[in-house]
C-alpha cells in the first residue's frame, strides 16, 4: 500500500505495519511529506519544521495531562490519540523511525527502570 501512495517510504515499511496501528500511522504521516499543504494538514505541519512540531507535541501532551487529571477518560482517549499523532509527526519531521524508537525500548526491557535510569548521562 505505501509502495503505491509514497515509493520513496518503502524504508519505513516493515511487516508490523500490517498490524501496528503506531507503524501505519507513522506510514501515512510520512507519506504526506510530499503533500500539498494545502490540502493536508499534516503536510501542512510538516512544512512547518521541528520547532512547530515539537511545539504542538507539547500543547497536546498538557491537554492529555489535563484530560487525566479531570478523570475524564473519553477525553483523555481523545487526547492521547492526539498526542500519539503529534509524536510521529515530531518523529518524521526529525527522520526518525518508529523502527529506531522500539530499538531504545528493547534495549531498556533486560533492565530494571531504576537500573535504566541510573545508566543515564543526565
């Protein structure tokens, strides 16, 4: 499916994106980096660079936090699948791949958080 919308993606694709909802949204996201802004918005963001979208990222992470604390759980449903979108768009603008992200993840899983943290040059 990417092949035929966006051939340049095909280094994107991998087979969880059958069935990652993260891994098709990160697909389509990417794919709209040679959309018309005009008529997509998310091009339209993407045109935009990193620091609109990592400003946006952080809008939409407040509104999530909010969303929590108000106990609000349809809103806070809404508002993490508002945040989960800005993230890859954040990802895609920066080159980064979903692929490079669950890489950090396994290589934190053998470890214990506390352990994970304190490895860190913070």
């Amino acid at each position: 499916m990417i092949q035929a919308i966006a051939p340049e993606l095909s280094k994107f694709q991998t087979a969880a994106m059958t069935t990652h909802p993260i891994d098709r949204l990160f697909a389509r996201i990417a794919s709209r980096k040679a959309a018309d802004p005009n008529i997509s918005y998310t091009a339209k963001l993407l045109g935009k660079g990193r620091l609109k979208c990592a400003k946006k990222l952080g809008e939409e992470a407040i509104e999530t936090c909010l969303a929590a604390v108000a106990q609000d759980k349809t809103a806070l449903a809404n508002e993490s699948a508002d945040l989960l979108y800005h993230l890859l768009v954040l990802w895609a603008v920066c080159d980064l791949t979903p692929q490079e992200v669950y890489a950090a993840l396994a290589a934190r899983e053998a470890r214990s958080g506390l352990e994970e943290k304190a490895a860190r040059k913070d």
